[in-house]
C-alpha cells in the first residue's frame, strides 16, 4: 500500500497518459527537519485544481523517525480526494554490537466524496534484515472505503498477515559466497466475513552465489485465489468464479553482471488455475565498450487452461550511453503481442554538478511496427532539477 505514488499523476482513469501541463516539486532539510511538497497539474478528462503532496518528518537519533504525510486531488475519478497519514519508525543497527532492527507503525485515513466511514489503513510490521538471519512480520488493514486519490492499493477491504525467516550461511574455504534458504508467507482475508481471498507461500529451497557472482537458485510457490468474479486474463479468455489451488516452481541461472557478457535463463512450470502454465525468461547484457551498454531479454509464457490456451511474449531492449560520470543516455524498448505495440523511452541526464541536474525526456509508448514504426503517440519533457543549500 502506497500512499503517494508519483506514476498516478500524468495518467487517466484507464493508464493512458494525459498531457502534464505544468507543476513544481521543492524538498528540503533543516537539522532533523525533512520535508518535501509537489505539485501538478494535467489535462485530465475531469476539471481538477491539481494534484498536491507534502511530506514532513523528524529525525529521532541515528535512524529512527516520524513524520505525517498529505495529499489532495483524485487521478482515478472527479470524486473529491484527500488523505492523511502518520508514521513511526524504530531501528537501530547496534543490536547485539552490530546487528540491524527496526519496527514501523502507520496509520491513514481518505476523504472521499460521496463516501463515509471504513476508510482507514494501518498496520505495522517488523524487520530484522541481517546477513545470516534475516526476518520479518507484519500486518496491514485496508478499509472498504479507503482511497489514496494519489497512491496505489491492491486491494480494499482486507486484512493481510505476512511474514517471512531466511537463513544465509556464508562457508568458509569454498568456492560459494553464501547460500541461502527460507520461507516467505502472505494471507490476505476479507475484512467482513473472514474469508481467505489470497495465500501465498514461497519455499527457496536454495539461492546459491558463488565467489565469482555466479548464482543458481531452486524455489516453489504455492498459491490460493478465490474469484468473486470472472478474470479476463488475455483478450476474450476469461477465468471463471471459483477457488484455485497451484503449485508453481522456478529454476534460474545467471552469471555475473560485473562481466562485459553476463546472461540470465529463468524456467518457471506448474499448475496454474484451471491448467498450467510454463514460463521461460531469456536476458543477456554486453558492455560493448567502455561507454556504451546493450541490454536483451525475451519473456514467453505458454498457458493451457480448460477456458482456452494462448502465448503470451514479452521482448525488451536497453542501448545505453554513458559519455562521462556527468552525462549520460539511455533508451528502453518493449514489444509485447497482446496489444502488438512498441514503446520506447528515452531519457538524457546532464549532472552539471551535484543537486544541479537537467534532463530530457521522450516517451511514445504507442508505435505500430505493421505501420512503418510511425508513433501514434508520443511525449517530450524537460526537467531541471536545482538544489539551494543554506
């Protein structure tokens, strides 16, 4: 659960970007003073004042903190949106000498118009992210009503218990770095009644990384899904109301990403709903020469259910250039076949020195290649980003 996510703002009810027409951000910090205000405003379909954040929060020792957060404005609907929040976070990396704790607490509440009462979220959750034993638990609570106008929910309506215990011993005399084994777990149940909506168990049965940065991994997933209505999964295939009980395992290989030619093959295979699903991820990158970096990688998913089978194929590509630490341009192409479209993002960055940044943008998220790769979309920005130390 995200209170404020910045990639809402630009982005009608659907997902399709919306022309931003202008907008500032300004962050700061003054002694154990944090603090950070943005504003934006779009061409959205519905008539808004913008979108508004501000974010204050206050140092407690080393690493300890709270703060409160703010948003207005609605990028899902014209329905009027506001949310507050506050947070408390405990930790400390003395435990013991030298180990890592910490323990986070948070609670918020939307304002929605039309709409009243069950429009809370809280939850807390503790970590202890250490090398050899690395633990966490937590519990979140959604309201039915409760709506972050500027950030990101799953869900509404649920409650969620997870937790998850790895171990990563590191031998000594041996070409293995550590290897690591654990469980990971999440219970999603509905808020009214009870019922399970979600289980997830994840088993890592080992995550070997040898000296050379070479790593080996085996791991398995058992899911629940309960579907209180048909999921329309790919074009006119849908998944039936039911419950669905699978099991799903996953091997991967990847060499180390320090080499000039690295690769990564990740084969997942299992049940999945009312079949099974085989998946087979292909990516590889090659350090050309000293400033220039080409990325691949393909993705194919081979689902066979009882509603019907499709393939489902994924391409990427990067072609990056870093001409000197302070300048530097990267591109990112996707093709994917259920829209049969291609995107691509550019992105050029000038580090005039440090809190001084400017960088250029282009984005067309929509080009036909049947079409002679003519963009159907596309978007310039410019952004400068200045910092005024006092």
């Amino acid at each position: 659960m995200i209170p404020f996510f910045s990639r809402r703002i630009g982005l009608d009810s659907s997902g399709d970007p919306v022309t931003i027409k202008y907008g500032g951000k300004f962050t700061g910090k003054a002694g154990n003073w944090n603090f950070g205000f943005l504003h934006i405003k779009d061409d959205n379909a519905w008539e808004n004042p913008g979108y508004t954040v501000g974010r204050v929060s206050y140092n407690i020792g080393k690493q300890s903190s709270i703060g409160i957060i703010g948003t207005n404005g609605n990028a899902f609907s014209d329905a009027g949106n506001s949310l507050a929040g506050i947070d408390l976070k405990l930790g400390s990396s003395e435990l013991k000498g030298n180990k890592n704790i910490n323990c986070t607490l948070y609670g918020m509440k939307s304002f929605t118009t039309g709409l009243r009462g069950n429009d809370l979220s809280f939850g807390t959750e503790l970590n202890f992210p250490n090398d050899f034993l690395n633990f966490r638990l937590g519990y979140m609570q959604i309201g039915d009503n409760f709506i972050p106008g500027l950030g990101f929910i799953p869900r509404t309506g649920i409650r969620d218990v997870y937790g998850g215990l790895t171990l990563g011993p590191r031998p000594k005399n041996s070409p293995i770095l550590q290897a690591k084994t654990g469980a990971d777990y999440s219970f999603i149940t509905d808020l009214k009644g009870g019922d399970l909506l979600t289980a997830e168990v994840n088993l890592k049965y080992f995550e070997i990384t040898y000296l050379s940065g070479d790593i080996v991994s085996f791991s398995s997933q058992y899911q629940f899904e309960k579907l209180d209505e048909p999921f329309a999964i790919f074009k006119s295939i849908s998944i039936p109301v039911d419950n669905y009980y699978f099991w799903r395992h996953t091997l991967m290989v990847t060499s180390a990403k320090r080499r000039n030619l690295w690769a990564l093959a990740k084969l997942g295979f299992g049940t999945f709903y009312s079949g099974k699903r085989t998946d087979l991820l292909v990516q590889t990158g090659y350090k050309i020469c000293v400033p220039v970096y080409l990325g691949l990688d393909a993705e194919h998913r081979w689902v066979d259910l009882k509603e019907g089978d499709f393939v489902t194929r994924i391409y990427r590509a990067n072609l990056n250039f870093l001409f000197s630490p302070s300048i530097s341009w990267s591109n990112f192409v996707q093709y994917d076949n259920k829209t049969e479209k291609i995107g691509w993002q550019s992105r050029f960055q000038w580090i005039i020195k440090p809190g001084k940044e400017v960088f250029l943008t282009f984005n067309s998220p929509i080009i036909d290649p049947l079409d002679r790769f003519t963009p159907e979309a596309y978007e310039a920005r410019v952004k400068v980003k200045y910092t005024i130390r006092f």
